[in-house]
C-alpha cells in the first residue's frame, strides 16, 4: 500500500518544483487611473469597437500597461485588455509563440528572443513608453557619501575584488563594512546596473542581498547606516522618507540627483534606462490593437509621469508612433557584429533613431 | 417426433444463443472495464515518461551549451549564473540550501509528529482527540503561500528579536514553516502506522505488567517502525520539494553555508526564480533551470529508493 503511493507523491512534489507558482513580487503598484489625460477630448466613447488585446511581460512596466488599459477600457468599453506581468523574460516566451499581442519589456529585446521570434515568423514592433531612472540609496544618516562616481560603483560591486570597508574605496570614509541590497538578479533592473557596473565581461560580487521585494531593500538600507542599495526611481518617490539618495557623478562631471526633470533631459547619466512595449506586427493589423497602441502612445508621458515614471522624449515617442503607423518591425537595440547579433549601447535618443533599425 | 426434437434443438439452440449472446456482451464489457482501468494506470506512467523525457532532453540541451561543464556542475560551489560573463554553475549551492532548510524542517516535524502521534494514538482521551485531529487536517489544508508569509511576516521578526544578526531572508524562518509544513504529514500518517499495531499486542505488553510507557517505548513503536519511517521519508521528500515557501521567505542568494541566519537558495526556489523574472527565456541561465529540476529528481528519487529498501527491512508483519 505505502509503497505504491510514494512514488506519485515524489511525482507530484517535482512537479511542483516546476514552478506554477508566481513570484512574491511587490513590485506592481496600482495603476494610477486619475488624472485627466491629454487625449480626454480626442478618444471619445465608442463601442463599436470590440475584441481583445494581450498584454504580459515585465511588471516594472506592468503599472504603466495596467493604467492604460484601465483608461482605454473607459473609452472603449467593448475591448477587453489583460495585463499579465510574468516578467520580460516570461513576456517574450508567450510574445514568440503568438500568445500575446503586446510584450512589456524592462530591458532592450536580447539577442536570443528577437532570434527565435524571427524563427516563429513573429514580427516585432518596438515601442518605448518611459524612462526609468536606477536610484542609488543609502541611509538618511548616512553623512560621507555626498555624490559617488560610477568607478566607486565599480569597486563596491565588482565580482573580482569588491571593497569590502567603505575606506577601501575612498580613504576619507568611514572603516566599516559594507552592506549591499540589489533587487533581485533576475531582474531587469540588476541587469541594468550590471551592463554599466561590470560591463559584458565583468561580473558583480555575490557578497549581496539580493530581494525581488522593494521592501525588503527598503528596510534593509534603511536598517543600516553602511548599507548601500539600488532600485527604480519610481520606488523611491514611495520612500523617500525612509532612504536618501545619492547624487551620481555624470559623464559631464555633475552631481545629479535622479529627479524627474533630471531623468528627462538626459543629464541623470548613466544610470536611466528606457522602457518598451513590444507589439507583434500581425496583431497590429487589427483594429482594436491598433487602436490601443495609438492611445497608448498619445497617453504615455501622463500614464508614465502618474506612476512615477519619467517620460521619454518627443522625438523618441515620434519615431515609435510612424513605426507603429507604418508596421516598421525590427529592433534598434541590437545590430550585426561579426556574424552576430550584439546589443547596441547609449542614451536612447541617440540609439532610437530609423538608421538604427535591425530586422534581422 | 422429428418434429418434436427439432423444436427442442431449435429451443436449446435459442437458449444457448442468447446465452453467448450474453457471454458476449458481457465478455466485451468486462474487457472494456479492463481498457479503462489499464489506461488510468498507464496515465501516470505516461505522465512520468513525459516529465523524465522532458528533463532529460532539456537536461542535456544544458550540457550542451560551451560555457557548461560536468565537472563545474559537481565540482564547484559558486552558483551564480546571473551576476555577470564570468557564470558558475556549482549545484551544490544550491542542494545545500535545500538540505540546510530540510534539515531545519526535520528537526521540527519528525520529533514533534511523532510524539504527537503517539500521544493522539495511545495517550489521548477519545473527546480530546476528536478535537485535536481536524485541527492537524486543517493546518495541512493550509496552502504553503501562506505558510510562506507566515514565516516572512511571523518567523522573521520573532528570530530577530532573539538575535538581530538574523537576515531578513534566512534559512532558519523559511525551514521552521516547512517543518510545520509537514508535521501534519508526519503526524497523520505515523498514528496510522501505531493503530495498524494489533491490540493483542497493546495487550500483551499491559499484561506483562508494562506502563503505557513502556507499551509504547518497548512494544508498539518497534511494530510500528515501518510505517513511521515511511512518514518520515515522505515528509523528508516533501521539505525537499517545498517550493513556495523558501521562494517566499529563505532568499536568493546561492551559497554554501552553515549559518541558519544567513539567506541561502534553494534548487526549487532557483526555478521560481527563473521562471518568473526578466531572465531571456532561450539562454543559458533559463535552461540551467531543467538541470536544477533534474538534480532534485533523483534527489527525491533516490529518497524513495532508500523508503523501499528501509520499509522492506523493517517490516514486522501481523496477521
């Protein structure tokens, strides 16, 4: 009898190993759905319209997608939009297979996604819809780190030899240890910080802790006056009184705090990044996805800024707005070097441009 | 005459023939019976040949790839396939977190499910065990996300106020819930093994003039033995596949360590891991994953293997 039923026991314990389950993440915000929007006279109620669009993929972007889903189902009543937020990686599995109409992305489209999206014959529309800026943080009492450079950066996080005091990398600090928080390394912001702070073929020390809560780093920096730690800008505004954070030293030289306004010009280097809605070229064809993208775009500086989210460019919003008009496929984020595809590096608006565009 | 015998001919003919016409009929439906229990047995065969096909394919698509080595996978213990170019897949990282957190969880639920066991088998009044029993069925009702808070929002705080080196993710809080996980578990299926001990025994041992103690130390525990390792090593296959607990409440960080307060990874938590994040579902880091997941089957796997060979030499048989 025992014997018997052991074994489908140990059966079912791998497969849940399998991973069905979703990851405590705190991440999602909810969507802020107040505020009036610039399009509020330009879309008005209209139910004729009717089917569905899918959305999943990075829930960095999620509350962005979720704001302006929940403000296009206000005006089109008929269309039903889901947003998952299985993360980037998740998003673009389900984007390949044609599951999704609309992928949300925390990063750039990596080479080995935009490669099997091609072999699926799924053709890719790329949309940036926000800037999001990496907010270095450390305890308010925190009183000798002023501003710090992306090199101290660099020796507090290095794989090879990581300072481990805070006088190790500048004499006048203090000769205490340092304590790391990172979000979780699975996410697109870690791997952010990791493309400026260790390159493509450096590594970042394991001696951190690692969270996918915001919380967790929130209370873990705010436990320690040697704590340092990063995360999106749109999670500090939320705790602003518990953390501060550091002014980065740019390229030009300044100090810059990663102020909205800061994010937006530009001058809060190298730490902002931008963010991307995906959109498969097929779906496109159909008017309710078609429709969703237009407003979406027309809306993403407002549904951006309300959830703290610095908006991108004009000409950046301009450029995806005609690619999305003309069903432009292709990404500007990787190009061909040698044989292979490698990601493109720089500010946004000097990456986005249509010479840029790959298609594979 | 030939009337006669032909009608009686034709009679026992029709009788014989409705009689294979019901053989027939009920020929075909026993062996229609037989397809359909043959085919729900082989369901779970198909669905294990499915599961092991998959994790060997995927396994092996793993050690495909350049920067993969056997001897990095089993010879080292750096597991960190997201910090950077330089990427280590050490498997013992991560099996060393699962085993720290079962070890913690065992410690918990073996020792207390057994005496509770005992003490709903042989000790408890008929009223309080009445009473005490749901509740150990409802704590394995319980869903393990739950569990899991439990120990972020719970454990956590408590372990710090003992001592405040206790990280906010750490081994300890995370294997505490396991161990409570499984206690039921344990608890449940050892007092059956107990009450699957005949009275004759429970009797013998009175009538030698033992205590309840000894009854139980001497006589019911050693007959029961079988069965009550049976529940350990289930309960040991169940910390070892606990899943949304320790992806809750025990960390990220792979690391071989002996400190309970440190956080750690374990092999499952590893797979929660990539499943869900911003990690490109088509390189290295996403298929170590089947690796990972092929590593903790023959974990559980050979639990059971060693189940077998345990219950077969323990088993004292009664009639």
């Amino acid at each position: 009898m025992r014997l018997s039923f052991l074994f489908p026991v140990s059966l079912l314990v791998l497969a849940t190993s399998f991973g069905c389950e979703s990851k405590p993440s705190t991440n999602a915000k909810p969507a802020n759905s107040s505020g009036a929007l610039a399009s509020d006279e330009s879309y008005e109620v209209n139910e004729e319209l009717q089917g569905e669009v899918k959305i999943d993929g990075s829930s960095t972007v999620f509350p962005i997608s979720e704001a302006a889903s929940a403000e296009f189902s206000k005006r089109f009543p008929n269309v039903s939009v889901t947003v998952g937020s299985s993360g980037t990686g998740g998003g673009f599995k389900k984007f390949n297979k044609g599951e999704t109409d609309i992928s949300d992305a925390s990063r750039p489209v990596k080479a080995e996604e935009f490669a099997s999206a091609l072999k699926n014959n799924v053709k890719m529309i790329e949309v940036p819809v926000a800037y999001d800026g990496l907010t270095i943080v450390v305890h308010p009492d925190n009183d000798f780190l002023k501003e710090i450079t992306v090199d101290q950066l660099k020796k507090i996080f290095n794989g090879d030899s990581p300072a481990q005091k805070w006088s190790d990398v500048d004499g006048a600090w203090p000769d205490r240890e340092i304590k790391r928080y990172a979000p979780g390394t699975d996410s697109g912001t870690f791997d952010y910080f990791k493309e400026i702070v260790a390159g493509k073929t450096g590594s970042i020390t394991d001696q951190l802790s690692a969270s996918e809560s915001d919380n967790v780093l929130v209370t873990g920096v705010a436990g320690s006056v040697d704590a340092i730690g990063f995360f999106g800008v749109a999670y500090y505004e939320e705790n602003k009184d518990k953390l501060r954070a550091v002014p980065v030293i740019n390229p030009k030289g300044e100090a810059v705090l990663p102020s909205m306004d800061a994010i937006k010009s530009g001058s809060y280097a190298p730490f902002s990044r931008p963010l991307f809605i995906y959109v498969n070229a097929d779906s496109m064809k159909r008017p309710e996805v078609r429709m969703f993208v237009e407003f979406y775009l027309d809306n993403a500086p407002e549904l951006a800024a309300a959830n703290a989210y610095p908006p991108l460019p004009m000409e950046v919003y301009e450029l995806a707005r005609k690619n999305a008009q003309e069903l432009t496929t292709g990404t500007h984020f990787l190009e061909e070097k040698e044989g292979k595809m490698e990601k493109r590096e720089g500010p946004i608006a000097e990456v986005f441009v249509s010479e840029n565009r790959y298609e594979g | 005459m030939s009337m006669a015998a032909d009608s009686l001919d034709q009679r026992v003919g029709r009788i014989f023939e409705s009689d294979r016409r019901n053989l027939a009929s009920v020929r075909r439906r026993e062996s229609l019976i037989f397809a359909c229990l043959v085919a729900c047995g082989m369901f779970s065969l198909a669905v294990t040949v499915a599961i092991l096909v998959v994790l060997v394919t995927q396994t092996v698509n793993f050690f495909g790839f350049e920067e993969v080595t056997v001897g990095n996978f089993f010879g080292s213990i750096r597991w960190n396939p997201l910090l950077g170019a330089e990427k280590s897949f050490g498997i013992w990282a991560l099996v060393s977190g699962t085993l720290m957190v079962t070890t913690i969880a065992m410690a918990i639920a073996l020792p207390l499910g057994l005496i509770t066991a005992v003490y709903l088998s042989e000790y408890a009044p008929s009223r309080v065990r009445s009473f005490l029993k749901p509740i150990l069925e409802i704590l394995a009702g319980i869903p393990t996300v739950v569990f899991g808070l439990f120990a972020l929002t719970n454990n956590t705080p408590s372990l710090r106020l003992i001592d405040e080196r206790f990280m906010i993710f750490n081994a300890m809080s995370g294997g505490i819930a396991v161990g409570i996980l499984c206690l039921p578990t344990v608890c449940s299926l050892a007092e059956d093994a107990l009450q699957a001990v005949p009275k004759t025994l429970r009797e013998g041992a009175y009538g030698l003039g033992g205590t309840r103690f000894d009854a139980v130390m001497k006589v019911i525990l050693p007959a029961a033995l079988s069965g009550i390792v049976s529940a350990f090593l289930l309960a040991i296959a169940r910390a070892v596949g606990e899943t949304m607990v320790v992806a809750i409440a025990c960390g990220n960080s792979p690391q071989v360590t002996y400190d309970p307060r440190e956080q750690i990874q374990t092999m499952t938590g590893f797979m929660v891991q990539m499943a869900t994040g911003d990690v490109s579902n088509y390189g290295i880091e996403y298929s170590s994953m089947y690796a990972v997941a092929g590593m903790l089957f023959l974990l559980t796997l050979s639990i059971t293997m060693v189940g077998t060979v345990v219950r077969k030499r323990f088993r004292e048989a009664y009639e």
